[in-house]
C-alpha cells in the first residue's frame, strides 16, 4: 500500500507546529533535527512498529521499568575525520565514541532483560550490533579524564619519567637561585613570579646585573625585572624536547588507536541512527504523557472514531492560558461517510475539522493523539485539504479559481482510501452558481466512497446531505439567548447561520436587519427559521436530558445504597435463621433423647433402647440424604444419572417441538392480516385532511391539498410536498 500525504495537507493542519512542541522534549541536537523533519510514513508496516515502539516507551512512565537514559554527543564529524586515512581524533572524541557504545550496550541488556514488557523496543534493540571491542581498545589507552595513559606505549613512558625528573631538578634549581637572590636583597617583595609557563625571579631593576639568567621581562612601572635564572634554564630548554617528544608520541599512540577503530565506522554510525531513533521515540512519548496522548485501536475496517478528541495545538495553547477545552467526538464510517458541518462563524467549525485531519496526520506520523482509549481509526493511502484563503498574488490566481485548481487535484487523487477536508465548501463565486458546482463534486466523492467532513453556509448542500444515504448533517451548538458559540459539534442536523441574530448582537440597527430580512427570499427566511427553531428545542431536549441523566444516576447510587443496605440486612437474617434452624435441631434431638432415656429408666430394657435409636438414626439419614444427595461415585451410578438427564433433554426438545409448531401456525395468521391490512392501505384513495407520513420518515403531518399526483403536507411548524407514491395512510379525515 503506497502512502502519500501532500505538504500542503501538513501546512494547512499547521502539522509543523506540533513537530515543534515534540522537538522541545528531544535530549539530543540530532533527535531535534531528525523530529522537525518528521512527515507521514508511506509504508503502513514501519508506521505500525513506529506507533507500537512510542506506546511501549510511554507505558514505562507509569510503571517501576524507566528505561535508562539514552542522551549522547553528536560523533559525526569525529566519524567522518576517522575515515581519512593516516588521521586522528582527540582524546574527548575517542570518550565520546566510548559513552555512545556504553549507551547502547545499556539500553541493550535493559530490552533484553525485560522484553516481556518491551517486546517491539527489544526487536529495535536487536538489530543494532554491539562490539564490546570498542570500549575496550580506547579504556586500555585514554583514562575517564581524556588523558593518554602512562603505560600506552613503553616510549611515553620513559618520557614522561624523564620528564618528572626533569620538573623535579628545574624546581631545586628555582629553589636554590631563589634562596641566594633573596639573601642578597635582590628580589622584591613578591619575590618571583610566571611569564610564558616558566618561573621568574622578581628581582629589583637595580640589581639585574647581579642576577644571572635571561631578562624575560619587566613590569609596567619598570621598578620590577623578571629573571630566568641561568640554572633552570638548561633545565626548561631540555624540558621542551621532551614535551615536544611526548606531544609527537602521543599523537602516533592517537594515529594507532585511530587505525583501530577505522574498521568500526559503520557500526558507530549504526550506534548514532540508533540512538537517535530512540531520542524521537522517547520525545514523542514524552509529548504524548504531556497532551494525555495515546494509540487509539488501528482497524482494518475503514472507520474513524475519535471520541473526546482535543486539537493538541490549542490545547497546549489553553492549558497556558489556564482555559478550557472543549473536546469533540466524530464518526466517519460506511454509513456515515460524509459529515457536513453548518452553523455561524466563530462556533468552532474550522477547529473542529482541523482537529480531525491533524490527528490523523499525527497517527499516521507515529505520535500518538489526545483521545478517549476507545477511539478508533485506519490508515488512509492520502489526507486532502482545502482549508483557508488560499488567494495566490504570486500566481495571479483568485480564490474561486485556486479552489477549482484544488478541486480538480481532488476529483483525480480521490478514492475509497481518501479522507478529504473542505472548509468553506463553494465559497469564492456566485452563491448559486458555486453552490450547484459545489453539490457535483460533493456527489463525485461520494460515488467514489471517499470519507470527508466539509463547513458550508450553504442551504443547498445541507438539504443534498438529507438527500444522500451516507452522507450526515452536523452542526456546532450554539446558545440561542446568549448567541454565544457552545464549541460542541451536534451530528444529525444541519445548523443555522444565526445571520441576523449575530448582526443583531453585534450593534447592527434592528430597521437595517428587518430591510436586509425583506430582501431575501421569503422561503430562505422559513427553512433558516424552522432549523433555528428546530435547533433551540433540540438544544432545550438537551438540557434536560442531561438533566435527567443527573437525576437518574443520583437515583441509581441511591438505589445502590439501598440494595445494599437490603443485602446486609438479608445476610443477617440469613445468619439468624441458620442459627435458630441449628437451636432447632439441637432441641429436637435433645427431646427425642430424652424420650428415648425416659422410656429406658421405665422398662429398663437395652435391647429396646438399641433397636429404637437405631431406628432413629436411620431415619435422620434418609432425611438428610434427600436434602444433600451424595454425587455419583461409582461407574453404574454415573451412567444412571447420565440416563435420567437424557429422558429429560429428550422431553424439553419434545415441547420445544410443539412450542414452536404454533408459533409458526400465530406469524402466518398475523402475516395474512398484516397484508390485507397493507392492501387496504395500498388501495386507499387519499383525501384533503387525512393523516399520512412518508414510507420512510416517522412523523405525521396532514393533507392540506392535492395537485394531480403530489400532495402538499403541513407538519405543523413547516410545509413539504411529496409524491402520493411516497406517502403511508395513517387516519382518515374527521
């Protein structure tokens, strides 16, 4: 399945703005740079592994397994100097290289050790190679430090003791010309101090010619001249050799470790795509525990279904601002496959649908979305965008012509793999004109099944949604007293411009509002009316039935209580009964002992006394074994038991039998009625005042009139036509 998802489908759902929130949690320069060039994954496989690898990282933030830190140091250039024959790199680069395979090997034995919990993380893991010779190479030459080892060659180590000595004998000699200058007055106060790494007598400008050395300076005043003495410098001057030989030294033990290390190259390179791969991981699962981000179920069926789904931009941008955000809940399926969204400006229509596509284009990027865990969604072949005003000076295109170039690429690319996004649907043209251009491409995409969600102000294209099986009205809710936008999307119904409600809020004079209402057709007026009518009783049905639902489960946890209550209550007496039923026995088996005594102490006879308890005890085991029957042990009893449950299958299935002989004989009695009754109705000679309703609608209105074979009903707050063909007899006229 080829994948494409077009940049300007990404820049119209502002998708850089959230690579830029990701970016902000990446440990690593690389990790930024390779998050802000995210865009859509083409093969649905590596999406899967990618949305699979973010869940498992995000699930360690609430379990005791945090996985280790990962962050590292940029190597690339060190790699690229490390290819060059002959070169070398600096001791850090070697300790850098050194901390990025230490890092792998960590997150290496970690997967494997809990790969139960982290199965798609250990399989990352897995296909990066580690080399433990690595490490081992540069630990037995450079210490933590970033210092070359005494013992990395036996070469620098005779130089470096030459050295100490060398240190050792320059500061005796110091020591000793100090001693005799100061003791013969010619020094100053501060007595000595360094010039160019070499240390210097302070010796008074009067007395230089009474010191030996070389003048290495003086100070500003001139009062001061610093002096070598003559001694140390034979010392400095073999020094410099030795450090020039160990510099050299050092730098072929370099040249040597670089020449071992070469070969590894790729598998460094290896550790940094690694590495950095899992810094995106661990950003974006991090972005994803900031916004309550998760993986909603990835169907095969074609089907979008987020619920409670919040526009992750604007809620990074509220929660700031410390104000709310309204979350929105939205289906797309076979049934339901286009939604068109009315209702005013500035209700929310634009987010709403912003919010759909940018969720989608940040699943099928591999982040992960701020939705309810039930959600659900598929992977669309392309994400198609129309969103804004896209007049283009530089092309000399206007809007409606820029939108007709759009629709053109939306007609070619469109299929049933395609979820289109169009804001403002028909605008930039004659409102007639582009409304009827506007009902033909929204009929295209419909034949070619594509899903999509559309915002229109456009009447005609509400009532071609009514029209189309698959294709639903929405509108975003609106209070109609305070005309204040609700922000939640209500599907099912088209919605009301509230056009000169708005106006009439906004200040704009009542006598120029009634001028402007004269204007527009009488029939526009009605149907926008009847919707707002409609809209403000379903918004009231709303309110109490959330009301209701309140009350309801109020009810309910009272109602629970009680059970409760009723249940522990019940366990008492229960408990109760139990005890008085075991008093009980224990009083009957104490008086029929009693009488068993009673009768012996008369006649004194054993053998009677025997042969009644014996009796007795007999019948309370027949009592006892009818209410707890012994379960069959033996193979004869089983087989008994087994024959009894077949006798009484065999007579179950033999009611069922009879049971369901005259359920069939009562549906061909009520089916031989229900026709003659649809025959009666078929037959029936529609009148002026009867009740009827359309074969497929639930409401009834009356015949007003009838014009030859149509037939004008009035519903009561509206009046429609239809053909009589279409129309069902419900009552006749009184």
């Amino acid at each position: 399945m080829s994948i494409h998802i077009s940049e300007k489908a990404l820049q119209d759902l502002e998708f850089t703005t959230v690579l830029q929130q990701v970016a902000t949690f990446s440990i690593s320069g690389l990790g930024k740079k390779e998050i802000l060039d995210i865009t859509p994954f083409t093969n649905k496989k590596q999406l899967l592994d990618e949305l699979d690898y973010t869940n498992e990282y995000l699930s360690s933030f609430v379990s005791e397994n945090r996985i280790p830190n990962h962050g590292f140091d940029n190597i690339y250039e060190s790699l690229k100097r490390l290819t060059i024959e002959n070169s070398y790199i600096e001791p850090e680069n070697f300790l850098k290289i050194a901390s990025i395979s230490e890092s792998v090997k960590e997150q290496k034995k970690y997967f494997k050790k809990l790969k139960s919990y982290y199965p798609s993380l250990f399989s990352l893991s897995e296909r990066v190679e580690f080399l433990p010779e690595i490490i081992e190479e540069i630990k037995k030459v450079i210490t933590a430090y970033g210092e070359i080892i005494d013992n990395a060659s036996p070469e620098l180590r005779k130089i470096r003791r030459s050295i100490a000595g060398l240190q050792g004998k320059i500061g005796q000699s110091f020591a000793s010309a100090l001693g005799s200058a100061k003791a013969a007055g010619y020094l100053d106060d501060i007595k000595e101090s360094v010039i160019d790494n070499h240390r210097v007598l302070a010796v008074l400008a009067m007395h230089r010619k009474k010191v030996s050395g070389s003048l290495l300076g003086s100070s500003k005043s001139g009062s001061i001249v610093y002096i070598a003495p003559q001694a140390t410098l034979a010392y400095q001057r073999e020094l410099q050799n030795l450090v020039y030989e160990e510099k050299q030294e050092v730098i072929r033990i370099l040249r040597a470790l670089s020449e071992q290390i070469r070969p590894y190259a790729p598998v460094l390179e290896s550790y940094l795509v690694y590495l950095t791969h899992l810094d995106v991981i661990g950003a974006k699962a991090k972005y994803a525990h900031a916004i309550n981000g998760l993986l909603p179920t990835i169907g095969k069926t074609k089907r979008i279904f987020f619920k409670n789904a919040y526009h992750p931009i604007l809620w990074v941008k509220n929660q700031e601002a410390n104000l709310e955000v309204i979350p929105q809940t939205i289906e797309l399926n076979e049934q339901q496959q286009i939604i068109v969204i009315s209702g005013p400006n500035a209700g929310g229509k634009s987010i709403t649908l912003k919010t759909i596509g940018l969720l989608q284009v940040m699943i099928q990027s591999g982040i992960l979305i701020p939705v309810d865990e039930r959600s659900e969604t598929t992977i669309f072949d392309n994400l198609l965008t129309d969103i804004g005003d896209n007049q283009s000076i530089e092309n000399q295109l206007s809007t409606y012509s820029y939108r007709l170039k759009n629709m053109r690429y939306f007609l070619r690319k469109c299929s049933e793999r395609t979820l289109f996004l169009i804001d403002e649907f028909g605008t930039g043209s004659d409102p007639e004109l582009g409304g009827a251009l506007a009902e033909i491409f929204l009929e295209e995409f419909y034949h070619k099944k594509a899903f999509g969600i559309i915002t229109t102000h456009y009447s005609n294209l509400k009532v071609l949604a009514n029209e189309l099986d698959h294709v639903t009205n929405a509108n975003m809710q609106f209070n109609e007293r305070t005309l204040e936008p609700l922000y939640k999307l209500y599907v099912g119904q088209a919605g009301s411009s509230f056009t000169f409600e708005v106006a009439q809020k906004n200040g704009i004079p009542f006598s120029l509002i009634n001028k402007a209402k004269k204007r527009v057709e009488t029939e526009k007026i009605r149907l926008d009316k009847t919707i707002s009518k409609l809209q403000k009783e379903r918004n009231r049905l709303q309110k109490t039935s959330e009301s209701l639902d309140k009350q309801k489960t109020k009810e309910q946890e009272k109602l629970e209580t009680l059970v409760e209550k009723e249940q522990k209550i019940q366990d008492k007496l229960e408990g109760f009964q139990e005890l008085y039923d075991s008093n009980q026995r224990m009083l009957s088996l104490g008086r029929k002992t009693n009488e068993l005594l009673n009768k012996y102490f008369q006649t004194n006879n054993k053998k009677e006394l025997t042969a009644n308890f014996n009796k007795w005890v007999a019948d309370e085991k027949v009592k006892r074994a009818k209410k707890n029957p012994v379960k069959p042990t033996t193979k004869a009893q089983k087989q008994a038991v087994k024959k009894k449950e077949v006798l009484q299958k065999q007579v179950i299935q033999q009611v069922e039998k009879e049971v369901l002989q005259k359920v069939v004989e009562v549906r061909k009695e009520k089916t031989a009625q229900a026709n003659i009754i649809a025959k009666a109705k078929a037959d029936y000679v529609f009148k002026v005042k009867d009740r009827v309703r359309l074969v497929d609608g639930n409401a009834v209105g009356t015949i007003e009139k009838i014009e030859k074979k149509k037939a004008f009903i009035n519903y009561g707050i509206f009046t429609t036509e239809a053909s009589l063909d279409q129309l069902e007899f419900v009552e006749k006229s009184k």
